[in-house]
C-alpha cells in the first residue's frame, strides 16, 4: 500500500513541488561543495601573498639538481634518507618565505628599479654571452628553454635587482668606521712570543692506584657514559659501471652499422641569421610592414621603432639561430621566407613581429671519421645501460629467490662477496657508508639477519646489496667490562691535577723570580709566534691571548692543552696586528660580509615576528608520505 501511496503521489502537483524541492536542495548541495570547497593551492600564505605548490615544486627540484650537480654520486644515498629531504624541504620552505617577506619590505620601502638598469644587468650577464658579447639568439633560446616572455625575464631580473638593493642600503646603515676597523685588526692578528715547557705525565701516573670503591662511584655517577651503540657485522657485495663496462668491447662494424641506422643524428643543424621588429599593436606592425614595402630601411625602422631595444641597437639583429630558438610561430613564418625577404606582421603573445632573414646555412651530414668516437662511446654506454639494469634485476632476484645467503646473486653477477667487523652506525665503514644502507642494515627488516636486502642505488650506476650476518643489540657494558678503561682516566685524573698544581707552583716561583729553575726534567722549547687568528689550541689561545705583562717582563701561566698535556706558558712579547693594504680591504670585505649577514638574520627575524605565516601542513604532510 505504501509504494502504491508513493506512486500515486508522483503525478501529484503537491509531490512535483516536494520532487523540486529535494532535486533543488541536491542540486545546491552540489553546488555548495563545487563553489564553496576551495583546493588550497598554496604552500605557504605570508602576510596573505601565497606561495604556491607549483614555485615550491620548481625550487624544489631547482636546488635538488644544484645539489646533485655538486655531490654527484653521493647525492643518490643522500636522497633516499627521509631526514636528507625533510631538512632540503624545510630549508627550500624557509628560503622561499624569507625572500618573499624581504620583497615585502622592500614594496614598503618603494625600492624601485628603472627599465635600463634592468637592460643593462641583461646584458651583462655571463649567462648570455658569447666571445665576450651579449649573443641575442641564446638569449632568446635560453628563455624558451625555460618558458618565460622577455618581459617575464625581466621581472625576474627586477626582482633580484630589488633584493640586491635592500641588501646593499642594509650594508651601508652599519658600518665599521675606521677605529673600530684598526682594533679588530690590531686583536684579531695580534701576535704574541711564547715559550712553551710541558710536563710528562708518566711517573706521577704510575704512581697512582684507584680504588674499587672509586671506580664503583665513577661507573654509578656515569652509567650514560658506558653505552654501547647497536652493532652489525655483515656480508656485502657492490655493482658499479666499471664492472660491467670491463667486459663491453665495441667493434668497427658495430660502428659502421650504428651510422648507417642513425644518419640522421649525425647532420649539422642549419642556421640562420634573422632581425626583426617587435611592436605592440598590428595596427603600428601594418604600417611598418607598408614603409618596408615602399622600400624603407629594415634597420633603421628596427633602430627607431621596435620595442625589443636589445635588438633594436644592432638594426634588429638576432644573430644566427638554429631550429627551436624561437617560438613556433615566429620560426614558422621566418623558414618560410627566403634570403633577403622579410615577413608579414606574426603575432607571438600578444606582440607583433616583422622578421627578416639576412642569412642561411644549409644542413650538412658528418663524415664517419668525425664522429666515430662520439659513436663508440654511445654504442658503448646504451650497452653498459643495459647490461647493468640486467645485472641488477637478476641480483634482486637471486638475492630474493635464496634469502639463505648472497653466494647464489654474487655467482649470476660475477661479484665478490665482502664481509665486515662488527660496527655501529657511527663508524660504518666506507663502502657502506650511504644513509639508505645504513638504514636498512639497523632500522628494517633485514636488520636481525636472516635475509638480504634488495640492490640499493648510492650513486649513477653504483648500488650495494647487504646481509646482515650478526647483530649486537644497544645496551651498558658492565662494571667489570668498563672497570680497566675508569682506572686508566681515574689515573690520569689524579695525575694531572697533581702535575698541573706543580705546575702552578713553577709559574708562581718565575713570575716572582724569572731566574728561578724548572723542575727536574722540564725545560722551555724554542720562542714560537701565536696569532689569535690562527687559533691553533682552541685552550691554550684562550690562555696566552689572556695573558698581560708588567714593566715588558715575560710572564708565566700553567695550563692544560686541547689533548690534555700539562704545559707552562711563557709570554715574553706582544706585538699588534698589522696588514698589507691588500690585506686590510680583503678584511674589510669579510667584516662587512659578516655584518651584512648578521643584519640581515635580524632583519628577517624581525619581519618574521611580525608577519602572519601560514604554511599548508597538509600539502607537506602528504609529500612526507610519499
């Protein structure tokens, strides 16, 4: 009856009302999650300016490649350490919000930069010369590598001009005047003349004896100080290039053939050499295209009229170009033109460009004489690619299929399996020392034995495969096993404190009688020079750099040095710091370097302070899951 009620009401003017009612309220539901759900795109908001995901990415993988081009091999094992990409993450974060909060303060400040002072910096940069000059072309191809419009470059450029700006005018608000320069000069190269006389420690320290009670009482008091860290003895074996590139030889028909299927790499790129007049409008671009037919001069209009001034100071010349320099459009209508001949206006965004091809130079193919080398080496790595790849899967296997022992994955890849003393992951030794390794011989699966691990990559073409054959697990050695080492520092200890109070009573006698004798045995070496800028004993240039003398008498000091040693100090003569005038600016360079930094530190966090900062943990949440 029910259904049948429902039915029945469907054909109602009361249930279509009620129908319209229910469709509209999941209609505006809908709507309500499209329109008022927002995705937040952001990585960071400061003072409300977003920072998106996409510039985090960019600078990300930006600096990720910087430091891959600087580590090298070792930035393969670094990567695959979660504390390694956290902290790059963070830093990338930290830079990111700071560079925009000093570009806030420079709006505040209205720092500005002019149009030729950005044309000028454009110019200049070694990014974009060639024999010394700005080359147009590789500008232009540099920018369309990088997907940006000249004006696009431009802001970039303005930017980072901006930055430098605040940078400087905050160098010039403190500065070092030249008194305060010449005193840090005068105690930062201070010289001084000491004698040094140490006292042997031997026969005091045989004379000592140690207690049970007292080694008792050192090993309660420091139980923090008998850890033994978690350690590991294992097997290992490495796969690197040379292994498989040992056995890969390449002959002159492999050569021959590889030529013959890949001509077409071997053709030299035709170039062409292109000007060109850039306005904003096609109605200004029309009547310029009209003046050159009536037979006006292309470079002088290029001179007078285009908005390119780089360009426009060589009669629009762009200089020679190869296929991809310039955008499709652009290069489209110039191929289609002839030597000589100039185009119709072509609009590349939102500009209009009249171009004219000056010269051409035809394709041409490589003889097999010039590049047989480049092909040999070619024909050798993609063998060397393979080969590898190959060897590593069938590691992966052999080492997965005989868990047992890694005899069976070192047989298929002719590799010699290696095996260590025990060690902690604070001296691992250096064939394993890679943040992915160590983390899979202490902190996974494999690390209780039983099982090797999978290859792991620590380098191009370098990976480490491991097992774990004994384990020692973190604990406190005991008292017995501690005991030798407390009596051997207990001893010292006790013999140190009474050697330095001998020595002591040595520095009291000459600082009140400089002809009174040493004690037996202990004698000055020769006059050395110490310069506190050399610090050559963190506690002894603390010492003699503290030292004073009276009526330019020498003056004596008993102290320990940074390894221990017992050592009487004599100081018989200071002599102020002085600096060639070379010298002296390249210390005034690293003062103000250091200033410029400390200001700036402070400056940031000041503006830090202040500033509303309101980092997506989400999105950074999900990249740490990854």
């Amino acid at each position: 009856m029910l259904i049948e009620k429902l039915h029945g009401m469907t054909n109602s003017w009361v249930s279509k009302f009620l129908l319209g009612l229910i469709a509209v309220a999941f209609v505006l539901s809908g709507i309500t999650g499209y329109v008022f759900t927002r995705v937040d795109t952001s990585a960071v908001k400061i003072n409300g300016e977003e920072i998106s995901q996409q510039t985090f990415y960019q600078r990300y993988e930006s600096e990720s490649e910087r430091l891959r081009q600087q580590l090298g091999a070792q930035f393969a094992a670094l990567s695959g350490s979660p504390e390694f990409v956290a902290g790059l993450r963070q830093s990338v974060l930290n830079n990111l919000i700071n560079q925009e909060l000093l570009r806030q303060y420079a709006d505040e400040l209205k720092i500005g930069i002019s149009d030729e002072r950005v044309k000028q910096e454009i110019v200049t940069s070694q990014f974009f010369q060639q024999e010394g000059k700005f080359d147009n072309a590789l500008y232009q191809r540099m920018l369309q590598l990088n997907g940006l419009t000249p004006d696009a470059y431009a802001n970039i450029v303005r930017e980072g001009l901006r930055l430098e700006q605040l940078q400087t005018g905050l160098a010039e608000s403190e500065f070092i005047v030249p008194a305060q320069q010449a005193q840090l000069t005068e105690l930062f190269f201070q010289a001084r003349t000491v004698r040094l006389a140490p006292f042997s420690l031997d026969q005091v320290l045989e004379k000592q004896t140690i207690s049970d009670e007292e080694v008792s009482a050192y090993y309660e008091a420091n139980k923090g100080a008998f850890l033994v860290p978690e350690l590991a003895k294992v097997q290992y074996m490495t796969l690197t290039r040379a292994d498989v590139e040992k056995h890969i030889q390449v002959s002159d028909v492999e050569i021959a053939q590889y030529y013959q299927d890949n001509k077409a790499l071997y053709v030299s790129q035709g170039q062409q050499r292109l000007s060109h007049i850039q306005v904003a409008t096609e109605a200004e671009a029309k009547e310029i295209y009209q003046a050159l037919q009536d037979g006006a001069n292309f470079a002088g209009l290029a001179s007078a009229r285009s908005l390119d001034k780089i360009s426009a100071e060589n009669g629009g010349d762009l200089s020679w170009a190869s296929a991809g320099t310039f955008p499709k459009a652009f290069e489209e209508a110039a191929n289609a033109l002839q030597v000589g001949q100039f185009s119709q206006p072509v609009k590349v965004d939102d500009q209009f460009h009249i171009i004219l091809v000056t010269e051409r130079k035809e394709p041409s193919t490589l003889p097999l004489e010039v590049v047989k080398t480049q092909i040999a080496d070619q024909i050798r790595q993609n063998l060397v690619n393979n080969q590898y790849f190959s060897i590593e899967k069938q590691l992966a296997e052999k080492a997965f299929e005989h868990p047992e022992g890694l005899e069976k994955a070192a047989e298929v890849a002719g590799l010699t399996i290696q095996e260590t003393d025990f060690f902690s992951a604070n001296d691992v030794p250096a064939a394993l020392n890679y943040p992915n390794v160590i983390s899979a011989i202490f902190h996974s699966d494999i690390s209780q034995g039983g099982v090797n691990s999978e290859p792991m990559n620590v380098g191009e073409q370098h990976a480490v495969l491991v097992r774990v054959i004994a384990n020692k697990p973190e604990g406190t050695r005991s008292l017995e096993e501690a005991k030798a080492d407390i009596i051997s520092y207990l001893k010292r200890q006790k013999a140190e404190e009474i050697v330095l109070a001998e020595a002591n009573q040595a520095a009291q006698r000459l600082n009140d009688n400089a002809s009174s004798t040493l004690p037996e045995g202990v004698q000055f070496g020769s006059a050395e020079k110490w310069v506190f800028a050399e610090n050559r004993d963190a506690a002894l240039n603390n010492v003699i750099f503290a030292m004073s003398l009276t009526d330019n008498k020498p003056s004596y000091i008993a102290s320990k040095a940074s390894n221990g040693e017992v050592v009487l100090v004599e100081l018989s003569h200071i002599e102020q710091g002085a600096l060639s005038a070379a010298e002296s600016e390249l210390f005034t360079k690293q003062l103000a370097q250091a200033r410029q930094v400390a200001l700036q530190n402070t400056l940031l966090q000041a503006l830090r302070a202040k500033a509303k900062i309101e980092v997506n943990e989400k999105f950074f949440q999900q990249n740490e899951e990854q």
